[in-house]
C-alpha cells in the first residue's frame, strides 16, 4: 500500500511550478482547497469533534485570507515567489 506522504520529487517539481511556471495561482488555490476540502468531508463524518474545530478554523482563516488577498492582489502580484511562499 502507498503512502499518504507525497514524494520528496514531485514536491520539487511543484515548488519549481509554483515558482516559474504559468497558472501557479490556479495550483496554489486547488492546494489550499482540494485536498483541505476532502480531509473536512472526512472529519465531518468521524465521531470526533476535535477534528472538525480544526477544520472549521482552517476555513475561517482560508476566507479571511482570501478575502484580503482579492483585495490587494494587484501588489501582492509584484511580489516574487507570492505563490510559492503563499
């Protein structure tokens, strides 16, 4: 069986994407969204409440994170390797 660990190349290569490539914020937004939005789905259906204030704190800081990015995204676009660091 694999590991739920991701490979110390293909982390690599997503940073380098991140950092020169074309759609790094399209791929740094699925990141922050996909696989937090699969983990939620699961913490919802455990019978654990832990995991889902931690989840629903990840969310509140995502929104307000988005939030203020929408608004100053124009100088944060200036910024080199926004999207790696982000």
């Amino acid at each position: 069986p694999g590991s739920a660990l991701p490979r110390p190349g293909s982390v690599a290569v997503l940073g380098l994407y991140l950092a020169f490539g074309y759609g790094a914020a399209l791929l740094c937004n699925l990141i922050g969204f996909a696989y937090p939005a699969y983990v939620s789905i699961k913490a919802i259906e455990s019978s654990s409440k832990e995991d889902d204030t931690a989840w629903l704190t990840y969310w509140v800081v995502y929104g307000v994170f988005s939030v203020a990015e929408f608004f100053s995204d124009t100088f944060l676009y200036w910024f080199p390797f926004y999207y790696a660091g982000k």
